[in-house]
C-alpha cells in the first residue's frame, strides 16, 4: 500500500506543480473494424496498423516525458468471434516486439496489464506475463494495457476486495473511503489520467477508467484509430495545456 502512494508521489514530484504537464495520458482505440469495413481492408490489417501506431505512441510518450501511458486496448467480451483470434494474433505480435524493444529497455518501461487478461484462451496470456516479467524492475515510465478490461467490473472488484477485508476484521466498515476505494481497483498504483484521448465516431467515454477520470480533461475525435497520427496526438496534448491554462 505504502509503495503504491510512494510511486503516486514520486510521479507527482516530478513535474512539480506544472499543471499544463500531461503525467498521465489515457487513450482508446476504437474503429478498427469499422476502419476496414469502410477501406475494404482486411480486419488483420486494421490491427496490425493500430498495435504500429501504439509502438509510436510509446515513443511520443518518451519524447514528451509522459510518465504513465493508459491504453483502452481490448474491451471485455466486445470482439466477435471470428475477429477475436485475429486481433489476439496480432497483440501476441505486438507484446512480443515491445518487450524485446530497446525502446523498452533503455528507458526502462514497465508494462502492466489492467483487466481480466487471464481469462483470455489461448497463448496470448502467456505472451502478456512474458511482457510482465521481463519489464517488472523498471520505473522510469509505464505503458498499463486494458485488456479484457471493463471499467464498472474494475469497480465490482474493488468492492469485493474491500468487503473481503471487512468480513476478515481487517477492515472497518467505516474506514472505507474513496481512497480505500483507489487503493483496490486496478490503477491502484499509478496517478488518475490528465488527459484521454477518446477516439470513435460516438463521443462517449465508454466506462474507461470510471474511477479515475472524473477530474480528466477529455479530447475527442472522430478519427478512427488506425488513422492516427503524431498530429493527432500532438493536438491533443495542445488541447490538454490549454484547457488547464483557462482554469
């Protein structure tokens, strides 16, 4: 518990009181069959542009020194079926360049994932634990992967978690707090997001990160994500400094 508020206030420290410094970037990455199904482009290479895009936005993050990367990348039970095993496919190839990256290692990025990633079948939970072990000592930048993720379940969990410690006598029932609350759901560890980019024709959060974004600034945009570009991210970090300069 000590660790994870040392790890909150280190981050703090680091940027000091600059309020227009992004040290959390949340973002989501909606569109990608509906990208292929408007370019007629197989739904392989839909994923594969989009897990290319997220290797440079790894790099964005290192060059604008963003300390915490938060990315929205498989909803829980959302894909269908036939699309699952390509898209796992295409995250096994991603998690494996990623963590034999020297992007990764030389500035000593942890990966975590966040969600129910162990109930994903097959050898993509083996490959994502792979990524976990290998990155586990670093702590001069993060990359959280929300996979099998869904943000009313990550609150169910932390309810669970605290009544368990309750009915345990480890808790007392009048203890809980909304910080008792943060210190159980998944990003227990990490500063709430800044900023999120929220991506998608439909301009709705999508129960990303419910707990911790209701202070964040939310860019919008209408682009699929296979679209991106570092543009794109680059106007949203402007959007982000701007909004936070008015208050």
């Amino acid at each position: 518990m000590l660790e994870r508020f040392k790890l909150m206030l280190k981050l703090q420290e680091k940027e000091g009181k600059k309020r227009d410094v992004v040290r959390h970037l949340a973002l989501t990455m909606h569109g990608m069959e509906l990208w292929s199904r408007k370019k007629k482009k197989p739904v392989k290479e839909a994923y594969k542009k989009s897990f290319d895009i997220l290797k440079e936005a790894i790099k964005l993050q290192i060059k604008k020194n963003i300390p915490i990367l938060t990315i929205y990348v498989l909803p829980e039970q959302l894909k269908k079926e036939e699309e699952l095993p390509v898209f796992l496919d295409e995250l096994i190839s991603f998690l494996d360049s990623i963590r034999k990256s020297s992007v990764v290692h030389e500035n000593k990025i942890k990966i975590s994932a966040l969600g129910k990633w162990y109930n994903i079948s097959g050898r993509a939970v083996d490959v994502i634990k792979n990524a976990l072990e290998d990155t586990k000592d670093y702590d001069k930048f993060f990359v959280n992967l929300c996979i099998n993720y869904n943000g009313n379940e990550e609150i169910a969990d932390a309810c669970r978690i605290i009544g368990r410690q309750v009915k345990a006598g480890k808790l007392d029932i009048d203890a809980i707090n909304k910080d008792i609350i943060k210190e159980n759901i998944y990003s227990s560890y990490f500063l709430p997001p800044d900023l999120v980019i929220k991506n998608g024709k439909i301009i709705q959060t999508t129960g990303f990160l419910l707990w911790d974004t209701p202070y964040s600034i939310i860019y919008f945009t209408k682009k699929y994500f296979p679209e991106f570009s570092k543009s794109d991210f680059s106007k949203a970090i402007e959007f982000y400094s701007e909004n936070r300069q008015k208050q």
